[in-house]
C-alpha cells in the first residue's frame, strides 16, 4: 500500500486581495505558511507559492532519484546540491506553471562526465515529481561535476 501524505490551507477572499495559509502538512515539518496571488506573479515578500512548493519537491526528488542512480552505478555521491527553479507564467490560456529547470552540482568520485550527464538526465525523467510533471511542463537538467 503506497503512502498517502496531506497538506491543509486555508484562503479568505478573492483571488487578487485575498491571501491564505498553508496551516499544516502531515510530516508537521512546515506549518503557517502565508500565500498570496501576489507570491506567486510577483515579488514574494517572504510569502511562499504552488510554485515554490513544487520546486522544492521537485529539487529533493530530483536528488534522490540521482543519489539511486549513482549508486546503481557504483559510483554513490559526496555531495548533491540542486536547485529546481520553477516557472510560473502568463500564457495565452491563463496562468501554468510552464517549466522547472534543475541544476546540479555533484561531487562523485570514480565516474567520468559523460556518465554522469546520462545518469543526470535519467533521474530527470524519472524522478516522480518529474513523471508528474512530464508531458504538461518544459523540464531540464543542468548538471556540473566538481
């Protein structure tokens, strides 16, 4: 049976005014996060988004999914730092969340470049986050070994 994991939020008034609050996820790792429309089209203010919420899942699964795939290969990281970067825009429909662009740097030892740009993009295409994603949002890799 797979595990099932919950977020609540709350929203008070209309969409352009009003704000909200995502008061609680089931990990209890994050609460009381204020939300505006305004976070997410413009400055964040020290307001989160969707969108930078799905960024940072998508940078851990993204990570993980790396971190298995190195070590399938026999070749497990030091270090992986990546950053998914998420992008919210206008188009002509309405707003969609349009692409997320991930960089990573690793610190592998014992693998060549090449391989690492294939295990890369393998993680990419099958980290869950990006299964999810794929086919509706522009998704790219970006990988540097140091």
């Amino acid at each position: 049976m797979g595990e099932t994991r919950t977020a609540e939020a709350t929203w008070n008034g209309d969409l352009i005014t009003g704000n909200g609050t995502i008061n609680y996820v089931s990990s209890g790792a994050i609460s009381r996060l204020p939300v505006t429309w305004a976070s997410r089209t413009e400055a964040h203010n020290g307001k989160t988004s969707p969108e930078e919420l799905i960024a940072a899942a998508h940078a851990a699964c993204f990570s993980m999914a790396f971190s298995a795939q190195l070590a399938r290969n026999g070749t497990p990281p030091g270090t992986l730092e990546t950053t998914a970067a998420v992008t919210f825009d206008k188009v002509e429909a309405g707003w969609k969340i349009t692409r997320s662009d991930i960089t990573v740097r690793g610190t592998v030892p014992d693998i060549d470049d090449a391989k690492f740009q294939e295990l890369a993009i393998a993680a990419r295409d099958g980290c869950p986050v990006s299964v999810a994603l794929k086919g509706n949002v522009e998704l790219s890799v970006d990988a540097t070994l140091t």
